[in-house]
C-alpha cells in the first residue's frame, strides 16, 4: 500500500483566477451530466497519457497525470459543495502496460492497494481544481504501442460525479517546441517574428498538429490565418477577470519522428498601444478533435478568413498521446515603454451624529496601457483610505484590513483610522474600480476630510512606477461640507467631484520603471510581497478580479495566482485553467 501526502503548494491553484485560461498539456476529456435534480460534478484530465517504452537498461521515464473536478455552480457568491469527496481509480486496465505512483508534490490523501486507488479530500470549490497528481512509467515486459485505461469515478453525499477514462499507451510522439530569441524590451506597435520551429522526439509520427498561441493583453496576432480559429474578445469588459486572447490552429500532415519542422512563413506578434508587462505562450500538441474541444474550454471562437498557416520539414506510424508534455510550450515575456494613470476617486457626503452614511470610494485607470503582473500573482497597487474625524467604519469591502493611523499592522480591526486594500494582479486600461466604505458619524465635524489614494505596494515607497501623473493619485472624502466640497483625483491633477466613470484614454508614452520586475516587499500590513518577479519561464495564469473592479477578497474564496513552475506543473498534468469570478463580500 502506497499512500501520497497532501499538496502543500498547489492546492486548488487550478480552479480560481484565476486566472487565465491556460494550456492543457493533454485534451481535457470531460463526461455527460447525470441527472438535473442534483448538482453535478465532472472528473476531467488528459484524454491520453503516453509513456515512455520500457528501457533496456535502467529505470524506466516517467510521464505526468493531473486529474481534475469541475464545479459548474453558477452562484458567484458560493464557496462550492462541502463536504467529504472520494475519488476511486481503477487501474485493472493498465495491468501490464503502466504502472502508476505517487508525484513527488500530489494533491488529496490518496492510498494505493493493488489496482485501486482511493483519494479523499474535503469540498469542491466551483469553477476548475486538481484533485492529485501521479506518475506514470511504462511496465516491465510492456510493448511499444501496448494501451490501457484508468477509470476514474468519485462519490459525495447529495451530488452526482460524471466519470472519467484516460488512455494509457507505451510510446508515441514527443513533440518539442523550440524557444525563439524575442525581443523583450518593446515600444508600442513594435512588431516582431516568431518563427515558431518543434521537433517530434518521440517513437511514432504526429498525425497533424495543434498549434496553441496565448497572448496577454497587450499584444496581438495581426495576420489571421484561414486555418486558425480566435478568441481575442478577452480583456474588452475593464472587470472581465480574463486576460487571455488564444488562437488555435490545425494543420495537418504526418510529422515524423527525429523530424524538426518549422510555420512556412514567422507569424507576426506586435505589441498594442496598451502593452506593459506581457506574455506570449506557444505550444504544439499532436491535433485532434479532443485537443481541440479542450483547449476551446466553452468559449467562442471565430475562424480567420486569411491565408493558411503552413508547416515545413527542417531536417531529416497510428496517432498516439504525447510522451512528454512538459517541452511542449514555451513562452516569451515583455517589456513595453508605456504608462498608465491610475486616477483617485474621492467621494462626499452627508449626514447627522448616530447616522450612517456610504462613501463611494475607489479609483480608476485612463490608460493607456492595461498593469497585469501575471507570472507573479502580485496586486498591482494598493488602495489607502484615512477615515475622517468624527467618523467610524461599521462595513468595508473584505479585501481591505484596518491599520494604525501610520500605516503599520493593527490587531482589532473595529473602528481602525486607516484600512489599507491590495489590487489584484491585473487592472484595465479603462477599469474604474468602486471600494464602498459605510461611515456612522459619531461628531458632527464640518468639512471632515479622509484621505484617499492609489499608491505602490511599498508603504516607504508609495508612487507608482508606471503612473507619469502623480497629482492625481489622491484624492479626499468630505463629510458635512459646509461648501462646494472637491473631493479630487481629476485626470488633469486639478480639483474635481470624483466619481466619474469617465477619462482620459490618453497618457504620457514616457517609460515607467520598477512595477513586476522589480521583487519589491510590501511595508503595508496585510499587503502582499512586492510586484514579484517577470521571470522567463513556467505558465502564466489569469486575473482573479471580482466586481469591485480587481480587488482580492481576503477570504480566501478566490485562489490566488500559482508561481510559473506551478502552472507549468499544472499544465503538464493536463490542467486547463478556467476563471471564476466572484462578487467581493463586505464584512
């Protein structure tokens, strides 16, 4: 009996943020709903799994299986199903051909007993989630082309599981993506090359290929080839927590092993008048109508009407799974000169001693570029409120703490002079962002003023590095004003009302330093580490914004972003990320 220690590190990174919808390493094979009088809950992971022929000598090569669960539920305030899970594997159907065992970091308490293998955990949350990981290798005697399939099923009281098959077979294609020497420093409408190259490494010939192009907001695929099919609607909503734009294309042919090919003619990618921090994510898996169901993941999209994309051989036979899923992909991450002005909105109002009254707080970004801190998960500023004299807090938006009145860490949260609220890691160009603050007057103090700004993580360091107008990052909360109160945080740095939705789409082209790149650490308590770190490798993930316009609730209900090694683990695991959305709950 083998039994598998719990994940510590990636959790439920699959399900949240958010997310981005990310690449599945394998076509995600999901099964039909059961019954409508009961919620529903579907098993998932990759629809084939390969492994590598047995070795003559040594031990044999393992290959990656990440199964998954998906909680449809339409409630954006849900915390999912609750309660105790059991996920059963059959592995009878491998008996001869694999053998499975425990990944190194796997998910949820799991024993192995002969060809069974049984994992409990506790509660599903809604949207996307791995359940475990396990290691697959061929079995001794096995012979190339040998296949197999695990069944998976799962129980719960009062929800019904859709089960899961993956296939198992010994050996298959290896397709390999090359990595292209981008450029990384970029200034808008920079245009550059990708002449996207692989090599087919494995045992047996890819029967067409799936080519699989993210790009991040600030970028775009200008040609759009008759071959392909786009989604590039992401990011046109400023609280769409989605970031991603995808293109998916087939092309057929038979790509041979040890044969490197190379797209006919580089596919350009340039950067938009919105670009900052952004990344391009390509990868290559053999095509089928699997692969591409999965990497489609329920959302729409539209065929280009171009020329046909085009493969040709470099150098110098059934459709089998990818023998190692983790050299599929590569990515690129750029830098663009750019800014982008995050504007305050102040708000006033009125009201007697004993009342309570709402102070429409929050600020807003005019572009024109989108900030997003993908690889690192970081916010990208935090808000920073002072309460006014003769004014007390009773309900604030959960994403913000209350602090001291110098910033620093404060224990009782009740009646606390200044609340502090990281941004997720992701704001729009053109996203106002609307923090509710309720007030009970408690002494009548005319022309009160509490503070309100937009700054940098760093309290020691509060201006924001991307921001070329700084006058216009504060802005004030007037109560019983005796006249015609300015609450600030105009576009123009001038005095104004606040509150608008609407601004300027301009802004200095100047560059901005520090932001992502920069690994700060935050001296705001309660504010996450730093900006974090660009980085060149690993996965990137999508937004986990809610309605209050990019904020993290601090309940923990959204799964912050996962590290870039750990999205490519989960991609490897045949994890297709999906966003969920949730409206922030007030406390």
């Amino acid at each position: 009996m083998t039994r598998l220690s719990p994940r510590t590190a990636l959790r439920r990174a699959a399900g949240g943020l958010a997310a981005a919808g990310l690449l599945a390493a394998g076509s995600l094979a999901v099964g039909a709903p059961a019954r409508a009088d009961t919620p529903v809950l579907t098993l998932g992971g990759p629809a084939e799994t390969a492994v590598h022929p047995y070795p003559e000598t040594g031990s044999p090569q393992k290959s990656s299986l990440g199964l998954t669960v998906h909680n449809p539920d339409p409630d954006e305030e849900s915390t999912g199903y609750e309660g105790e899970v059991t996920y059963t594997l059959d592995l009878s159907g491998i008996a001869g051909v694999a053998e499975l065992t425990p990944a190194e970091d796997t998910g949820a308490d799991c024993e192995i007993t002969g060809a069974t293998a049984v994992c409990h955990d506790w509660g599903v949350y809604a949207g996307l989630s791995s359940i475990a990981d396990f290691d697959l290798a061929a079995a001794k005697g096995s012979k190339d082309g040998a296949s197999g399939t695990i069944e998976v099923t799962g129980s719960a009281d009062g929800v019904t599981f859709t089960p899961f098959s993956t296939k198992v077979t010994v050996g298959g294609p290896d397709l390999v993506m090359k990595r292209l020497p981008f450029e990384q420093q970029l200034r808008p409408g920079d245009v550059q090359s990708a002449p996207i190259t692989f090599t087919n490494k494995g045992t047996t010939a890819a029967d067409g290929v799936l080519l699989t192009l993210m790009y991040s907001r600030g970028l775009d695929l200008p040609q759009r080839y008759a071959n392909c099919e786009y989604n590039d609607e992401a990011g046109e909503d400023p609280f769409d927590g989605f970031v991603w734009a995808t293109a998916l294309c087939s092309v057929p042919g038979s790509y041979e092993p040890g044969a490197t090919y190379t797209l006919g003619e580089p596919l350009p990618v340039k950067a938009t008048e919105r670009a900052f921090y952004d990344t391009f994510i390509y990868r290559i898996d053999e095509d089928s109508a699997a692969q591409r169901s999965a990497q489609r993941a329920g959302a729409p999209f539209s065929r280009g009407t171009g020329s046909a994309l085009t493969m040709k051989k470099v150098t110098s036979s059934a459709r089998s799974a990818d023998l190692d899923p983790w050299d599929n992909q590569q990515e690129a991450d750029f830098r663009t000169e750019n800014t982008a002005n995050f504007v305050a909105v102040g708000d006033t109002a009125d009201g007697a001693v004993g009342e309570t009254v709402t102070a429409d707080l929050g600020f807003r970004n005019d572009g024109p570029a989108w900030i997003g801190y993908i690889r690192s998960g970081e916010p990208v500023a935090t808000f920073d409120f002072t309460v006014p004299e003769g004014a007390v807090v009773t309900r604030k938006p959960a994403s913000c703490q209350g602090v001291t009145a110098d910033g620093t860490y404060r224990e009782d949260q009740n009646g606390a002079p200044r609340y502090v609220c990281d941004a997720s890691m992701t704001v729009r160009d053109g996203a106002e962002i609307s923090l509710p603050f309720d007030l009970r007057i408690t002494e009548q103090v005319p022309d009160a003023e509490g503070a309100v700004r937009i700054r940098n993580t760093w309290l020691t360091d509060p201006a924001l590095p991307f921001d070329p107008k700084p006058a216009d990052n504060t802005a004030r909360l007037v109560l019983n004003g005796t006249g015609s109160a300015d609450t600030g945080g105009t576009t123009d740095g001038t005095t104004g009302t606040g509150g608008s939705t609407e601004g300027s789409a301009g802004g200095d082209t100047g560059a901005a330093s520090g932001g992502q790149e920069d690994g700060q650490t935050s001296g705001t308590p309660g504010t996450s580490s730093g900006a974090g770190s660009s980085g060149s490798t690993g996965g990137s993930s999508g937004s986990a914004s809610t309605d209050t316009g990019g904020f993290l609730a601090s309940t923990g209900s959204v799964a912050l972003m996962a590290t870039a090694a750990a999205v490519i683990a989960l991609a490897a695991g045949g994890v297709l990320y999906a966003t969920t959305r949730r409206r922030a709950e007030r406390v």
